[in-house]
C-alpha cells in the first residue's frame, strides 16, 4: 500500500472511531437512563440515524487538527468517512 493510501485510511479510521465515540459519549452525557435502557429506547424508537449523525460532528474537530497539522491526506480520509456515515445513515432512515 503507498504511503498516501495508508495516510487516507488513517483518517478514514480515526473518523470511525471518533463517530462511535461521538456516540458514547453523547448517550452516557445525555440520558438519564443506564446505557442498555438507552440503547434499547434507540432501538424501540428506530434513532439510529439521529444518533449516529450526533455522533459524527466530532469528526468536526478531526478534520480541523490534521488541516492545522498540514495532513491533508488524513483529513480527505475523514471526509471520505463523513460522507460514507451520512450515505449510511440516509440510507438507513429511508430504507
């Protein structure tokens, strides 16, 4: 894999990742219930889509520190990221 490629997938991957913390963290700040009660009040609820959505602004943030840190490549890696999570997540609220 050439350099550049592997810097996109770095940025690729620390945007998931930063998504799914994204998402944590907004259940265990926002809600009142424990988190399984949480879960399963997204699942009954069908709020996949608007949770993931909250989760993916801390990509935000990502995309800004390698900007300021002149990476560019990482930062194309987690634009890529944010458009595939937004793919998905219209794709799971109208499917």
């Amino acid at each position: 894999m050439k350099k550049q490629q592997k810097e996109i997938v770095i940025g690729f991957l620390v945007a998931i990742f930063a998504t799914l913390s994204g998402m944590y963290l907004y259940v265990e700040l926002f809600s009142k219930h424990g988190f399984a009660e949480t879960f399963q009040m997204i699942e009954d609820g069908d709020l996949y889509g608007q949770i993931i959505t909250l989760g993916a602004v801390s990509n935000i943030f990502v995309f800004f520190v390698y900007l300021k840190k002149k990476q560019e490549l990482r930062a194309k890696g987690v634009l890529m990221a944010t458009i595939v999570i937004a793919l998905f997540t219209l794709f799971t609220k109208f499917i």
